[in-house]
C-alpha cells in the first residue's frame, strides 16, 4: 500500500533530539543507582538481624555468599559507570556524529573527545517523479554548549549549496530530456535513463576543535555536474581552517613536496599521472581542496581528471605533518 | 542470570532508543511527552526486568512497555482536556475537521481505534511479525490479522476521502 510507505517515510524522518541519549542514559544510571541502594540496604538490614538472632554458620556463609554476588554485581556495573560518569561530565558534547549511532557503540568504541559541535542533518528530502529521483540530505553544524564560534555564515552557505544544487541539477535533467527528445529519444527510451540526483555529506574527522566534512552532489547521468565542497571549521571561531594553520608558514612547499615525492612512488606502482606540460600537478594554492582526516593530518584532493587520467577518479594526498 | 538479563536489557534500551522514540512520538506528536514516554518505559523496564521470561523475550517486552506508556500518555491528556475550558471543547469540532481533510496516512493512523493503531504502526512502521504483535498486544494472533486489516481497510477509505 502506497500511503503506508509514505506514512513510513514521515516515520523515519521524525528526527531524534539532542537530549534523546542524555536521557536515556541518565535514566539507566539513576535506575541503577536506585537498585544498589535497596540492595545494599537489604544486605545490611539482614546482617544487622544475623547478629541479633546470634546467627550460626550457615546464615553466615548465606550472607558472605549474598556479599559475594552483590560483589560481583558491583564490579560489572563499575566498569560501567565510570564509563557512565566519563560520560556524564562530557554528556553535553559526546553527542557523537549524526546522533543516530547507538549511544553504547559510540560510548564504548570511540575515546570521549569533548566535542563541542556536531555535524546534523537538518533537513532532507527525497522525491520521485516520471522524470527523476532526487534524494537531498543538508547538514548544519551544531553547537552544543560553551564558547564556539557563530556558525549562522557557514550554515547557510551549506544550505544554500545545497539548494542551488539540487535546482540547477533538476534543471540540467531537464535539458537533457529536451535534448535527448529532440534529437530523436522516444519517451520509453528516456524512461531508462533512470535519472537521479543525490545531495549528502559525510563526516571526514571532528575533534574539539574542528569539524571536517564534505558536501557532495552528484548526477548520475553527468559527472560534469558533480561538485564537492570540503568544510573544515574551526569550533572556536567558526571559520575555515587553512592549510597554513595546519601545516605552517611553509605549508605551500611542504604540501608540494611531499605530493610530489607521492607522485613518484604512485608511478612506480603503475599509476598515471599528467606531467605539468600536460596539465598535470603544478603546486597547489589557497584554493587546493582538502579535508582532515581521523590523524589530523590535512587531505588533499584533486578532482577527476585534474592531475591524472580520470579513470583515476579523486586522488587524495594525506600530508603528514 | 538475572544480572545478565539486566545488562541485556540495558543494551537493548541503549541500542534502540532512535526506534523507541520514534513510536512514541507517533503517538504523542511531540517532542516533551515523546520524551516523557520514553524515560517513562526505561524506568519501569529496569524496575521490573525481573518479570521478563527470557533473553529472547526483551525485545516484545520493551515494546509492551512502551505502547501502554504511550497509551496511558494520551488518556491522561484526553482527561486533562475534558476537565479544562469549556471553551475549548467548542473548538474542537472544528479543529478536528481541518485536521482529518489535510492529515496524510501518517495522521490518519492516529484517528484509528487504540489497538489498531498500534497494530499498524508495530506492522509497518517497526516492521515486526503478526507473531510478536500478538505477544506485545496481549491478543490472539487471528484477533491481531483480523484488527489489521479492518485498520488498514479503514485506513485507505479515510485518506482516499482525504485527498
């Protein structure tokens, strides 16, 4: 039934707040909490009467043996609660990439980093006509407490990114099917283009201070309409990070250096790569794209076609500092 | 055993709360009282783990748990509202009749019978069996098919109406 997958849809997209995991698991804490107080309560009301009714061996061993299980009780949740209480203290900013990850596998998995900023989806949507099928996913950074930069700017320029793209990507779909009509296409013919647009982002790193991610739209009939855009923002001010403050006053060699020698080793392996009198690597600037990656170091990426053959695709160079 | 259970349980609620929140705010329409729901649940989930038959047995458990929160959430309010301003019960006709014209399938659940709307939204929404329905709902598994599709029959009338 179709209106019950259109109610579905609406159902996934009810989106999950912020304070869901916080108070999911200070629930669980002030639950447990709660239990280990009457357990201990009951364990000493019972030896308090032991000792009064003068008790033999036997209701000792009972009570060391209830001592030992409420012991071995303790310890499991021990581990747990420190974990718990770690995370109380960063409870306002380990809210994870995304949210949507299980708190415990977020909890146990990555070490705590107090985050100050997370990257959401704020709005997305996904539509099919005759034509197409479009499928929009717009992040926005969000702060989460204490002293982080203003990121109004950047959030609508992400989200007019977006926008923008989605629209002249429908467009250019649709000139395509004039096109393709007019040039002799049948409209069954058309029909198995299969035309899709999809606009996502996905988080590269985020620590305390900066989050880097990309935003990407991609046509699947054209990859001359393809577009990327790489965010490195900086929590604190909530601009973009620049290479220089990664890698220094000589970032410019550093970078063109150390692509250079990859380069090298690449072809040495067989890759191919454009000479600089064929249009291939010649230095980067202030423009060069690039994102952070898990280790901190800067990512630089060279779009398809741009230094190397495109069969190639994106090459990435990660410099280490 | 028991401890075990307990750990289990609490990874369940951990692992799943994106899903159970989604159910409860299915039923309350926002973002307070889906919330409430939810801590609701997990309080008495941990109070009575005791009472769950098995391992296997926690994830329709936790559902039940949840479903008669959510209940006992809209009665609640439904109470609420019938002891307060008279003058709000006059607007109600009207509210409701704009709301029936514009809802999609997804509101039009909701104007559905208590158990059949629960029905539904276990079915399709948590995509669970007939089976555990039945379970979770305390209910035969004949009585849970025949109540599904009166609801969905219902249903498809009421958004077709709509439209």
């Amino acid at each position: 039934m179709k209106i019950l997958k259109e109610a579905k849809k609406r159902y996934d997209e009810i989106a999950i707040p912020e304070e869901l995991s916080q108070i999911v698991e200070s629930t669980i804490r002030r639950q447990e909490e709660k239990q280990e107080v009457y357990q201990s309560n009951a364990v000493n009301a019972e030896s308090e009467k032991d000792t009064v009714n003068e008790a033999g061996k036997e209701n000792r061993i009972n009570e060391t043996e209830k001592g030992k299980v409420i012991h071995m009780k303790r310890q499991g949740r021990v581990l747990k609660r420190t974990l718990a209480a770690a995370a109380g203290i960063f409870a306002v900013f380990t809210l994870g990439l995304n949210v949507n990850t299980a708190f415990a596998k977020t909890m146990y998995e990555i070490p705590i980093i107090g985050t100050l900023a997370q990257v959401l989806t704020i709005y997305s949507y996904e539509d099919e006509t005759e034509d197409l099928k479009i499928s929009v996913e717009i992040p926005s950074i969000e702060t989460i407490s204490g002293e982080v930069g203003d990121m109004d700017a950047v959030n609508k320029e992400i989200y007019e990114y977006c926008e923008q793209y989605a629209e002249e990507a429908v467009e250019r779909a649709k000139e395509y099917r004039e096109a393709f009509l007019a040039t002799g296409g049948t409209e069954e013919e058309w029909e198995k283009h299969n035309i899709q647009i999809r606009v996502w982002y996905e988080i590269k790193s985020q620590t305390e201070n900066y989050l880097s991610f990309i935003v990407q739209g991609r046509e699947n009939w054209n990859s001359a309409g393809n577009s990327t855009r790489y965010y490195n923002i900086d929590i604190k001010t909530g601009g973009q990070i620049t290479l220089e403050e990664l890698l220094g006053e000589n970032y410019v060699q550093i970078a063109n250096e150390s692509i250079l020698h990859q380069i090298e080793e690449r072809k040495e392996n067989g890759e191919v790569f454009w000479t600089p009198e064929e249009g291939g690597f010649a230095g980067i600037s202030e423009q060069t794209q690039f994102y952070i990656n898990e280790m901190g170091n800067p990512v630089i990426v060279f779009d398809k076609y741009e230094i190397a053959p495109g069969a190639d695709g994106q090459i990435e160079f990660e410099i280490k500092a | 055993m028991k401890q075990e259970l307990y750990e289990k349980l609490v990874t369940h609620i951990v692992e799943n709360q994106n899903q159970f929140y989604r159910i409860a705010f299915s039923y309350a329409g926002n973002k307070e009282d889906a919330l409430d729901i939810v801590q609701n649940a997990i309080c008495k989930a941990l109070e009575n783990y005791e009472m769950i038959r098995n391992e296997k047995a926690i994830r329709t458990w936790f559902y039940r748990i949840l479903v008669n929160e959510s209940m006992l959430l809209l009665k609640q309010h439904k109470k609420e509202m019938s002891c307060g301003e008279q003058e709000w019960l006059l607007e109600v006709p009207y509210f409701e009749k704009a709301y029936e014209a514009e809802g999609d399938a997804f509101d039009q659940i909701n104007q559905l019978e208590e158990d059949v709307q629960s029905i539904i939204k276990l079915r399709f929404f948590e995509e669970l069996s007939l089976k555990e329905i039945a379970e979770i709902m305390d209910l035969n598994l004949n009585t849970v098919k025949a109540k599904l599709y009166r609801g969905l029959k219902t249903l498809k009338q009421r958004v077709k109406e709509g439209a």
